[in-house]
C-alpha cells in the first residue's frame, strides 16, 4: 500500500477550512490542520510532504512562510491567494553570503536562469 501524501494546512481561514475539506476528500491525500501562530508550527510539519498556506498579507503568515522556507528548504509550500485566485509555489535556495560579492554572485546567478526563475 502507498503512503498517503501528507499535507499541511496552515491556517484556520474559512477559505482554507474548505479547501483542506476538499482535499482531504481526495485518494491518496491525508490533511492535517496547523495554525501558523502555534509555538510548534514548525514541529508539526514533520512528515508532511506539501504545506499548503493561505496568503492574507499579514506579517505572521509571511514569517511563517519564511520559516518554513529557511527549515524545511526541500518542502513545497503552495500559497492559496483568493484575492487574485491564484496559487503561488515558493521554492527556497539556501547559500551563504558574507559578503557584497556573494550577494553579487547570487543575483548573477538568478539573472541567468541558474536559480529559481519561471520554470
């Protein structure tokens, strides 16, 4: 038997409640619900394979996305943005810089195509 995708649900918006609804309604899926502003948000991402996280603009859900992108760098985090009806896949790119020269690097990088961009 295949494992279930193990998604996490980010939030406690009306909006989200329906969509992680949906979802969990779905084969193959298992939602668990987290609340971004819980202590240990972070912690119960564990085995999870998608967060799913609901854009309002507010400074707490952009921290949180931020963290989850300097922790959890290898897991998808897809932003529900119900203002423009869009969804929005952020991706992380870890490296170190130091230095002026490394940020330089790094936006030399991404100008070529080497990182991130439109896939």
């Amino acid at each position: 038997m295949t494992r279930p995708t193990r998604i996490a649900a980010c939030g406690d918006s009306l909006l989200l409640t329906l969509v992680a609804d949906s979802l969990a309604g779905h084969p193959g899926f298992q939602v668990i619900h987290v609340a971004p502003r819980w202590p240990d948000a972070l912690a119960q991402l564990v085995g999870c394979d998608v967060a799913l996280v609901e854009r309002g603009g507010d400074c707490e859900t952009d921290h949180f996305i931020l963290a989850l992108l300097q922790t959890r760098p290898n897991l998808p985090v897809i932003g529900l943005d119900a203002s423009y009806s869009v969804l929005v896949v952020f991706s992380s790119h870890l490296q170190a810089a130091a230095t002026v020269d490394d940020l330089t690097g790094l936006i030399e990088e991404i100008a070529r195509g080497a990182v991130g961009g439109d896939e």
